[in-house]
C-alpha cells in the first residue's frame, strides 16, 4: 500500500461518516496545535467530492473556514497566555528572554509572511497562531495573512487531492 492510499484509507471513513463536519474539526484542531492528519482530509475530502459524495465547494470552504478560525483561535490563546508560558517554560527549551525579544522583531517586520508561509510548514502550522498572538502580532495584521495562507494551502491541498483521484481506482 503506498502512502497515498494509505493516507486515503485513514481519512476517508471519517469523512465518508460525518461528511464536512469532520473535515472542520480536524482542520480547526489541527491548526492551534493538534497533531491531527488535514492534509490526509482535504485530499480524501476532495476525492470524495469528485466521486460525487461530497461537494467541493463545501470541502473547499469548510477546509479554508476551518483553518482561518483555528489558527485565529490559537491567536486568542497565544494573547492571553502566551507570553507566561513563554516566561515560564521558554527557558527550557532554549527561548530566552533575548531570543523572544529578536523574535517579536521578526514578527513586527515580517509577520505577514512569516504567517503566510508557516501555514506550509508541519509543526509551524499547528503554533502558527499561538506564536503570532504571544509574540504580540496585531491582529489586523495576522488576520490577512492568515486568510491568505490559508486560502493557498487549501487550493494547494485540493490540487494534490484532485491528482490523488485520478490514481485511485
């Protein structure tokens, strides 16, 4: 079994069961952290769209819907503890007070492209919004990014689904 099919065969029961709904779940906890399969979504999403289960617009938006929101909410979460735990627990891990301070620079400089392509990026798309919240990002500048990245890494995701489709029987 390849990867892709394997891929497919974990994601589309959940999908084939619960529809969209499923879909916005695990790309809404996917996105402040959950180390959920998405990807596997929208590509079995997108697959079961073009065999006529599911229909793309709802795939597409529920997936765009859902990545926006979660990483929006990890922005919550990221302003309103963020910067304690970075206190607290950053020392552990080498975050010091001088590397957060070097990081909020980075970010008021070039945060929308920092969240714009973290999206693409495992391990920063699940912290992609708890970072730009502790890291004091203004959210007038975070939700543009967000939205957009997110937009890109749905149609990204799609395209890789529609080919997935054409190799399945």
């Amino acid at each position: 079994m390849t990867a892709i099919e394997h891929g497919f065969s974990v994601a589309e029961p959940w999908i084939a069961a619960y529809g969209a709904f499923a879909l916005f779940i695990c790309i809404y906890f996917e996105s402040f952290g959950a180390p959920l399969p998405s990807e596997s979504m929208i590509v079995a999403g997108t697959v079961l769209a073009m065999r006529g289960d599911l229909s793309m617009p709802i795939v597409v938006a529920m997936a765009w819907a859902s990545a926006v929101l979660g990483d929006s909410t990890g922005y919550i979460i990221g302003r309103i503890g963020g910067r304690a735990a970075i206190a607290r627990f950053g020392p552990r891990i080498g975050l010091t007070e001088e590397r957060v301070d070097r990081l909020t620079g980075q970010v008021r400089r070039h945060g929308f492209v920092m969240v714009l392509l973290a999206r693409f990026i495992w391990g920063l798309r699940q912290l992609n919004g708890v970072l730009a919240g502790s890291l004091s990002m203004p959210f007038a500048r975070f939700f543009p990014a967000n939205a957009l990245g997110a937009a890109l890494w749905v149609i990204a995701w799609v395209t890789v689904g529609h080919f997935v489709a054409t190799l399945l029987p």
